[in-house]
C-alpha cells in the first residue's frame, strides 16, 4: 500500500529512502500480553496488540492506522528539555 503524504512524499512501508515504519502498541495491552505468560518469543510475537505507524521522512508526518481508519498527526512544536 502507498499513501501520498501532504506535502507530496509518497509513503511505503517498502521504501525506506520515503518512509520510516515504526510500530505501536498500547502498554497495558503489551503488560497483561506478559502477564499471560506466552510460552515462546513466537507466542509473544503473534500476540503482540500491534499497529503500524509510518513517518515521513520529509515533513515528519505521522501516519497512524488506527482500526479501521487512519490517524495524521503533525509535529505542532518542538520542545527542548534543558536539565
Ligand atoms: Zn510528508
């Protein structure tokens, strides 16, 4: 699948010159996954609560598919942390 990106970047999960696929999942599906205790990495792995998230390399997009839709979210600011 491709996804032309707003500002023109043409987004696929095969293409890392375009596009960065990461993966999400929300921590408590990920703790009580654990606290199943799934027997082999391969249990663990197909039973992940996972969603992909793919970012722009260009504007730094994201683009979330969330289920059944699909989640866009635009850096607003960028925040240092001066410690
Ligand atoms: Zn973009």
């Amino acid at each position: 699948m491709k996804i032309v990106c707003e500002c023109g970047n043409i987004l696929d999960d095969e293409n890392l010159e375009t596009t960065i696929p990461l993966t999400v999942f929300p921590d408590n599906d990920y703790y009580d996954l654990l606290e199943s205790n799934p027997k082999t990495v391969e249990e663990l792995v197909d039973r992940m609560p996972v969603a992909p998230m793919w970012e722009c390399k260009v504007c730094g997009r994201l683009y979330y598919f969330n289920t059944g839709k699909l989640d866009v979210y635009k850096l607003e600011k960028e925040i240092f942390d001066d410690e």
